[in-house]
C-alpha cells in the first residue's frame, strides 16, 4: 500500500515549530530531526492530526489551533492540595510526579505551589488552555510495520 497522501496507517516524518500566543517557542524538531508518528491514532493533538490529513510530502502550513484543538481548556478539578507529608519526599515546585489512580491507571502531576505545609498539585497538562501556533513541513511518509500498527505508534530504535 504506497501512498503519497497522509491518511490512516501511514507513518508521518514532520518537521515543526510549536510557539504561544507571546511568541514563547515551546518545542522544535530544528536539532533533532524530524518527528515520525502513526497518522489517525491520536499520537499528535486533534488539530494538527486533521490539518495534515490528505497532505503530502513537502506541504508547508502554519495553523493556529485553540485549546479545544489541542490540550483543552484547564481543568480546575485536576487541580488537587495535599499535605507536604503525604508526598514522602521533599517536594520543590516544578517537579512532576506521578500518582496511581483508583483505576490502576497512572497520572503525572505537576508540582505547582507549595505554601507552608500544603503542595498544590496540577494533573492538567501545561499547555492546557493555550493557544498553539505551529508551523509544520511535511518531510517523509511510509508505510507501518505490523508492529507499528499494533502497538498504534512508531517504534522507536533502541538505543
């Protein structure tokens, strides 16, 4: 199945810049080459997922995607207070931790404030309720592997 159109199964090569409403570049593939990921299994925000769909290599775009389009709006019920001492470390703001949920499932928290002996722990992802401007090129495009198809994401080589 060749194909030179991004569609669904089709492993996707961008390169691309990600910055905020403030001109803050929050990420770049410009020294570590392009990304690759499985097109149509929701490994890049909803927006940029559909905007590339039917493109080919080589199209340039530069899209503007609200939060709803990205990381959605922040959540003030992912926003939790704790005791200091329930951490069972000495936290410092800025560090992300990882708590097991009721079910099973694991959820990172970023530690957001700490006032005396209470922590602020924030499960929103940071780019939560931004605006994200991107500018992408379309740099390869091939076929999954079965492997890559099954596990719904690219294999990365190890290392």
């Amino acid at each position: 199945m060749a194909t030179d159109r991004i569609e669904k199964d089709v492993v996707v090569g961008i390169d691309y810049r990600l910055t905020l409403d403030d001109g803050t570049m929050v990420d770049s593939t410009d020294e570590r080459g392009p990304l690759e990921y499985l097109h149509g299994h929701g490994n890049l925000i909803p927006g940029l997922e559909k905007a590339l769909e039917g493109l080919g290599v080589g199209a340039d775009l530069s899209m503007t995607f609200p939060p709803d389009e990205g990381y959605g709006d922040r959540e003030s019920d992912k926003i939790v207070e704790v005791n200091k001492e329930q951490l069972g470390f000495e936290p410092e703001v800025g560090t992300v931790v990882a708590a097991r949920l009721p079910d099973g499932r694991e959820q990172h928290l970023l530690i957001a404030e700490i006032a005396g002996d209470k922590v602020t722990l924030d499960g929103n992802h940071p780019l939560a309720g931004q605006n994200l401007h991107f500018e992408v090129s379309v740099a390869s495009m091939r076929e999954a592997t079965s492997q890559e198809l099954s596990a719904k994401s690219v294999e990365t080589p190890s290392a």
